[in-house]
C-alpha cells in the first residue's frame, strides 16, 4: 500500500531559530527530522527534547530480560490492539531471540495512585524494564526516578511523560492535529461548525493533538468550534458522549473532529439523530475507514496519529536498544504523522469490509520508525535483535 507521509513547510527563518536552541541531542540527528518533527511552532511546548540520560546506559544484568508493561487503561481498541500485538507478536520473537524471559503486565484503569504502585512492584520484583502507555504527564515523575535510581529505564508510548528519567516516543501530536484540524477546515471551505472530541483530557497525547486541531481548524476564520467534549478514545463513550451534545444543540453542525479510538461512536451518534452527511475525522479504526471506502467522498483524506502495533514495535524496539547500550540521543523520539488517501483505501480494503470493524489499520514499521530511521536517534545503532552480550 502506498501511504504519504505528510510533512510541514517551515520558513528558513523560523527553522535557524528553531535550530539555534535545540537541545544538545537533538543537534546529533538528521537536520530534516529535526527541523520536520521539532519545530518549536509545531510541537508541544512542554514535550521533552533535551538529550537523554541514557546515552551511556546498559542493562543492569544480561539477557534474558524482564519486561514489566504498566498500562493505565484496558477498555478500547487501541489498546485492544496493542495489546494483541505484544502478546501474539512481540514477545514470541523476542523469547524466541533469547533477549527476554518475561513480560509482567498491569491495568491501572486511569488511577494514577494505582498506576504508581503498579511501578514500584514491578521495579521491586526486579523488572529490567517499564513500558508505559498514555499516562498523566507529570504524576508518574516521582516513581520514573525511583526506577532509575533502582537501574530501571521507564518507557512512555504514544504520549510523553515530563520527568528526565524517561524515554518517550510517539507521533507529533500537535503537528498531526494541526494536519487534521486543518484538512477539515479546508474541506469546509473555511467556513463553518465544528465540534471537537478530544480523548483523554489530562493526558500529553491527547492535550497536545487537541492543541493542534484547534490551531488548525483556526487557520480559517470562518470556522466556529462549536463545542469540546472528552470521548475519552473509547467508541461507546464518544457515542453517548456525542448524542448527549447534540440532544441540547439543535443547531447546524458543519464537521467533527475526532481523536481515535472514537471515530466509529461519533460516526453512530451522527446517523442516530439524522445526520450521517457531516464530515467526521478518521484515523486508523477499519470500520470507520470501510465507512469511507462506500462513501468515496465522505473525506479528503484520514491521517493516521496512533496505529497500536506500530506504536507498541516502535517503543519496543527503543527499549531493546536501550538496554543493549546503543545510547539514545534525546528524551522523545518522534516519528510523523501518516496520510492516507482514497487510493490507497482501496488496496487494503474491498467493498465488502466489515463497518463495524474495532481492529486497526497498521501502517507498518518502516512507515513508523523502522531501522534506519532509528538508528539515528542513537549514538551506538546496531540491529537490536542481533544482539549478543
């Protein structure tokens, strides 16, 4: 499948700025990655960039590892999907490898308290390594150190987490919601409604894509945000969440902006009270991507900010390298945003697709940090899976 990667245009003068106060780091990688991915007029002013702590680190044992997976949220398809591709995927490999013994995982169902508790068994059970997933910011940082001071890197995906302790990867959020906010402001001709479902509020991903397609849907004057609800990415919340908004506002609706994985409740709000014509976002849920597949028109374009098994391998493969020594060179390792296009729709999915579809579009690894494009976020890149302590 043919995927186009969306990139930003920025102005010479604002790439040197951008350039003249970067973070050590940063100064080591590709100069089109770095003036692409972190511009500061396209990234959230509090995503870490300085140069990370673990340019020299190495496990504290040898291989085989074991991994603890502290996840704060089980309940929608993203984390349905990156949770099949761990289990069914990842850990057979790198068992297979002989680079990992165990992978321990625990559900903190959105309680920081629980979540930070979660950590410290996993760190005082003797885990070489924590992954977590979509946390708050900030109300981990205490426990990241106390990992560190034990020897046990923490790993934040698809969101980042503030403390220097931690290694974070995930898309641009505030450049691809600035992609999306705009694309529906430009399909609108500029003018019109709009209603925005963020997801979780609180969390980095979530506040950071919101900040985006709120700066993009304000690129056109004549476009209105007409309300801000939380989906809290799961379909069945955005669904009651949607109907509820649009049961006390009768009035004209243009478009809906949406963070997946919510698109598919917005999608059945919008058709249960009679209006299944107003645009919606999409991202990488099949059912709402079959949706668009029988309505050719539907939209211009989805952009895809967090397909699970790519976000997972991307994260995997930092702490892989991690672990082995290789050294990253910055605290947040950023890949972009992914455009998918009608024709590209159409090599992936027939007719015949299932609309209610809750499983993901991957886009594929060399798509979303694949080896070369990792190798240099670190100072000692080598295939992680070759590895032989």
């Amino acid at each position: 499948m043919k995927i186009i990667k969306t990139m930003t245009l920025t102005l010479g003068a604002t790439a040197l700025l951008a350039t003249s106060v970067l973070a050590d780091g940063l100064d080591d990688i590709n100069p089109d990655v770095r003036e692409r991915l972190y511009n500061p007029e396209m990234l959230d002013p509090a995503q870490p960039i300085e140069a990370s702590l673990y340019k020299d680190f190495m496990a504290k044992s040898p291989p085989p590892w074991t991994i603890g997976y502290a996840s704060s949220y089980a309940g929608n398809t993203w984390r349905a999907g990156a949770m099949d591709e761990l289990q069914n995927v990842i850990i057979p490999k790198w068992k297979a490898l002989g680079l990992i013994d165990e992978v321990i995982i625990t559900q903190s169902n959105l309680k920081d308290a629980t979540q930070i508790q979660q950590m410290r068994q996993l760190v005082d059970q003797g885990v070489d390594a924590i992954i977590l997933c979509c946390s708050n910011p900030t109300a981990l940082n205490q426990t990241v150190k106390y990992a560190y001071d034990q020897g046990v890197p923490t790993f934040s995906m698809t969101g980042y987490l503030t403390s220097e302790y931690a290694i974070n990867s995930s898309v641009n959020y505030q450049l691809a919601g600035f992609q999306i906010g705009k694309q529906m402001a430009d399909q609108l001709g500029g003018e019109g409604n709009v209603l925005v479902v963020e997801g979780i509020p609180g969390t980095s991903g979530s506040d950071s894509q919101d900040r985006g397609v709120k700066a993009g849907l304000a690129t056109a004057e004549g476009i209105k945000v007409v309300g801000s609800i939380a989906g809290m990415w799961t379909d069945q919340v955005a669904q009651g969440e949607v109907q509820k908004w649009l049961a006390t506002h009768p009035g004209k609706l243009d478009g809906v902006v949406v963070q997946s994985a919510a698109e598919m409740g917005v999608l059945r709000a919008l058709a249960q009270s009679g209006r299944a014509d107003v645009p919606v976002s999409i991202g990488g849920e099949l059912g709402a991507l079959c949706f668009w597949r029988n309505n050719p028109d539907y939209i211009p374009a989805a952009i895809q900010t967090w397909p699970p098994q790519d976000d997972i391998t991307l994260m995997w493969d930092i702490m892989m390298r991690t672990l082995q020594g290789q050294g990253p060179k910055v605290q947040s390792v950023l890949v972009d945003p992914v455009t998918i296009t009608y024709a590209d729709l159409e090599t992936v999915l027939g007719e015949d697709c299932d609309p209610n579809s809750a499983n993901w579009l991957p886009v594929g690894k060399e798509r979303w940090g694949g080896a070369e494009y990792l190798n240099d976020f670190f100072y000692r890149p080598a295939d992680p899976t070759a590895y032989k302590p």
